[in-house]
C-alpha cells in the first residue's frame, strides 16, 4: 500500500513540474516583450488595430520588464476604445433571422456563424462577403471608422428579382415635355433647341436700340422746342445782331437735328427688331446666322429668313 502511494506521488510530482515547465516556458521574455511592443506600435500606425492589441497583450505579460508592461497594458486599453465593432443583422427572403451565415473580409474567413455578438474590425473600407446554405453570395462594402462601437448593418439574403423596367420613351428637343424620337444630328428635319435663337436676340438688341433711340429724340426734342421759344423771344426773325442770340438760335438748331437723328435711328431700330422677332424660326445645327449692322439712321440685316 505505502509503495502504491509513492508511486502515485511521484507521478504526481512529475506532472506539476512538467506543467510548471510548460508555463515558464510560456511566459515571453524580455526580447520577445520588446519585439511584441514594437510590432504593436507599428502596427497601430498601420491602422491594423486587432493586431497591435495581440502584440501589446503579448508584452502586457507578468514576465515582461515594468515599464515595458506598464506601457503595453495602457496601450491595450487604448486599443479597445479605438478597435470599431459591427453587428451584422442577416435576414432571409422572408424578413426571418439567419444566423448559419459564413461571413469574409477582404476575400478571408472573419467569422463562420454569426450569433448576434458584435465582431471587431480594423477601421478602414472593407468587403464583405456573406454566404448562407442554398443562397447566393451576397457581397457588402462598408466604411468602418475608428472607435465606431456596435454598427448594425442589415443584410438581405435572397431579395425577390425585381420585374423588368420599361425605359420611357426619349424626350423630342422641342421642349421638356414633348415625346417622340429625336432625329439623329445632321439628319434631315433635326433641329437644334438654342433658347431664343440668334435671330430673336438681334431682334431684341435692335428693339432696345429703337427704343433708346425713340426715347433720346423726344428729350432733344423738348429741349429744341424749348430753346426755340428762348430764341424767339431774344430774336424774333432769327437774324439777331448779339452774339446771345445767335447762339440761342444755333442750340436750337442742334438740338433739334439731333433729335432728328435720334428719331430716325429709334425708328429704323423698332422696325428692324420687329422684323427679326417676328420672321424668326428655329434653328437647325447648320443654319447660317443673321447678321446685324448699325449705323447713323440705318441697320443693315444680313442673312436667310
């Protein structure tokens, strides 16, 4: 009995050693702590933050120097608040849960079922892939941001093809509402929508110039009527012989013919604009412009009407 004892007892002794062993031989040591905390900084500067969370875990251990430590157990704790999480919501053609969903990420394995929890992800633009027993892949990208904590995201297995769509019919070049095909460019009939068209703008330009001018005649003409009226009563039969006469008699005159000029250059041009409004017609692609010349009491039209 005392032999059966003392064997068990050494058994049991050389277990505890070789699992004390085990754990020694576990623990990191000072090169890999500092190996771990430098892999850790670059990998946060990378953006890869579920790595550098298992390096500074690595270099958090009891076995690794005081400072070291100290430093890598704060920077797992930064780690966590800034590691984004998301929780995938799979529904199936039916609006019912489906958790038996293989999820990847960037063409790797994330996760082979989901079960509602929320999974860590590095920040950044992700693909993801999401494939269910007797369904498509459906395929997701997603822009997770740093320190973004439990994100749900809907995913729809399954979704009913929708019925074809019947393209409507283009709109004409006639106008916003218009229907009908337009003729192709350069075809017989096409015709190019230009707004007013170049011909109603000169029409335009040329109404504005009549009515300036219409308007610049009657003032000169009011002052050469008023002038005249001072002339005549300084020198009634206009041959005055002080020289304030004749220079009232001569302001009258000028006002006057310019009054006239005026006159003449409204009319030409409210006749003009009115000719171009009202003959105009829409312009083709090729049509040659009108063209419009002013000068003193004239305008000179140009063009195919």
């Amino acid at each position: 009995m005392k032999r059966c004892l003392g064997g068990i007892g050494w058994v049991l002794a050389v277990a505890i050693e070789l699992a004390s062993a085990h754990a020694r031989a576990a623990d990191p040591t000072t090169l890999d702590c500092l190996a771990a905390n430098e892999s850790a900084i670059a990998l946060r500067g990378k953006h890869e933050l579920r790595g550098a969370r298992a390096q500074a875990l690595v270099c958090a251990a009891a076995s690794c120097p005081a400072d070291i430590r100290s430093e890598c157990t704060r920077r797992v704790a930064e780690l966590n608040a800034a590691i984004p999480t998301i929780v995938f919501e799979v529904k199936d053609a039916s609006g019912s849960d489906v958790s038996a969903v293989g999820v990847t990420m960037d063409g790797k394995p994330l996760v082979d079922r989901l079960e509602g929890t929320a999974l860590s992800i590095d920040p950044g633009e992700h693909a993801f892939g999401f494939a269910a027993s007797g369904q498509p892949v459906v395929e997701k990208r997603f822009v997770i941001r740093e320190g973004e904590k439990d994100r749900r995201e809907r995913i729809a297995l399954g979704a009913v093809a929708s019925a074809p769509i019947t393209s409507a019919p283009p709109l004409a070049t006639g106008g916003p509402f218009a229907q009908g095909t337009p003729s192709a460019p350069g075809a017989p009939g096409a015709e190019t929508s230009h707004g007013l068209g170049t011909q109603k703008i000169f029409g335009l330009v040329a109404l504005g110039v009549g009515v300036v001018g219409v308007g610049l005649g009657t003032v000169f003409g009011l002052q050469s009527m008023s002038k005249h009226d001072d002339a005549h009563k300084a020198c009634p039969d206009a041959q005055c012989p002080t020289q304030d006469g004749v220079a009232l008699w001569s302001d009258a005159r000028s006002a006057g013919d310019l009054s006239t000029i005026f006159f003449a250059v409204g009319g030409v041009g409210l006749a003009g604009g009115a000719v171009l409004w009202f003959t105009a017609r829409s312009e083709s692609a090729d049509a040659p412009s009108p063209q419009v010349g002013l000068g003193p009491g004239t305008i000179r039209l140009r063009g195919t009407w």
